[in-house]
C-alpha cells in the first residue's frame, strides 16, 4: 500500500519552481528528432557519467553521421570516436555505440524493444537508460533514477537508501504510477538548475522537506 506523501502537492512545487529551468538533453533530443527510440538510447549511452551541456551537442554532431543502427555499424570505431572525442570515456562509448547498434540489427530488426527485459539483455545498456528509454520513447511509466534522482528522494526524505537500484524500488512504493515518469523529469531539471550541492540547504529544498515530514 502506498504511503501519503502528499505527492500532489509536491509535484505543483516541483512544477511551479522548475517552469524557467532550462529542458533536460532528453527533451532537447525529442524536439530535435521526435520521440526516436533510437536517438534516445544512443544520446542517453553517451550521457553516462557526463553532463548535459556536453552530451546534446556531442549527440547532434553523432546524429549528422548516423540515425540508425545500420548507419552506426557502417562507421568505423575511429570515425565515432572523431565525432564524440569531446565527451568522456569517448573510445569505450565509440565501442559500446556500435555493440548495442550490432545487437538492434541482429537479434530485434533495428528496433528498439519497447520492454525492460529485452533493454537490459542488451549488452551495455543498464537500468538508467532502460527506464528512461520506455519513459521518454514509449510512454511506458518507469522510474528513471539519475543521480538528481537518488539525492534529492534522499535529501526531502521521500527514501532512505543507498544505491539508485533501491530508490527505484522505494519510490515506487509511494509514487503513484502516473507520477513516475513526471518525478523523473521534474527532479533531473530541479537538480540541474536550482539544487546543484549534496550538501543543499536551500530554502525551496527545505520547503519540499517539511511537506513530506507532516505528511498525514
């Protein structure tokens, strides 16, 4: 059974306070390209362990070269790496980009699979990118935990856990489904534009705090 957290009213906050903040790379992806599966898992494999402001231009400058798997598996390692040296971890993400394009075209006939299970057999793509996939591509609710995500459910109090693989958990036990995809999305743009530190101690954040504290 779901706690009461007053979700409701902590998803109004969350909106209210994050309506100037500037749209994740994700929602920038899907108004350059639509909701493309494809684009979406490429750009969020690139987006591991790197920043937002690094990854969307390190994707548009990869999509002039390739928008499909089969367009992926025709460039060579080198000529990926070229594309996307700006970015961390550029040699082993110029691999992975090809291995996951490979196994689209092999085993699901260059689609992305709309299903957790099929995601995740995919070498290379974790439960992150997973969630995130079936959120923003096909509107399958899913939690996507980034590391806004796990520290700000942690530092409201809305979880007390240690890895992003139990948040997830948690925050499905008090989130109802509707609310998954959207606490994705508004907690990413509150940790990219006003809560930024670990060691947060902003008035707004506070304010969230005390909603779930006198939760009924």
């Amino acid at each position: 059974m779901q706690d009461t957290y007053r979700i409701d009213q902590i998803i109004e906050v969350l909106k209210k306070d994050t309506k100037q903040s500037p749209e994740p790379m994700t929602r920038e992806i899907i108004f350059l390209y639509g909701k493309s599966s494809y684009h979406i898992l490429i750009s969020c494999l690139l987006s591991l362990q790197a920043r937002d402001v690094v990854t969307l231009p390190v994707s548009i400058e990869l999509f002039k070269l390739a928008q499909t798997p089969q367009e992926m598996v025709t460039l060579s390692i080198s000529h990926i790496e070229q594309a996307i040296k700006s970015i961390n971890y550029f040699k082993t993400k110029a691999r992975r980009l090809q291995t996951v394009s490979q196994e689209l075209i092999s085993r699901f006939d260059e689609k992305v699979p709309a299903d957790l299970w099929q995601l995740r057999s995919i070498k290379g793509v974790g439960l992150k990118t997973a969630n995130l996939v079936l959120a923003e591509a096909f509107a399958v609710p899913a939690i996507c935990v980034d590391t806004h995500v796990h520290r700000l459910s942690n530092h409201w109090g809305m979880v007390t856990t240690k890895t992003p693989e139990q948040t997830e958990a948690a925050l499905k036990k008090i989130l109802p489904e509707k609310y998954w995809i959207l606490w994705s999305y508004l907690l990413v743009k509150w940790g990219q534009s006003i809560c930024k530190s670990k060691r947060c101690d902003l008035e707004k954040c506070r304010d969230i705090s005390e909603i779930v504290k006198n939760r009924s």
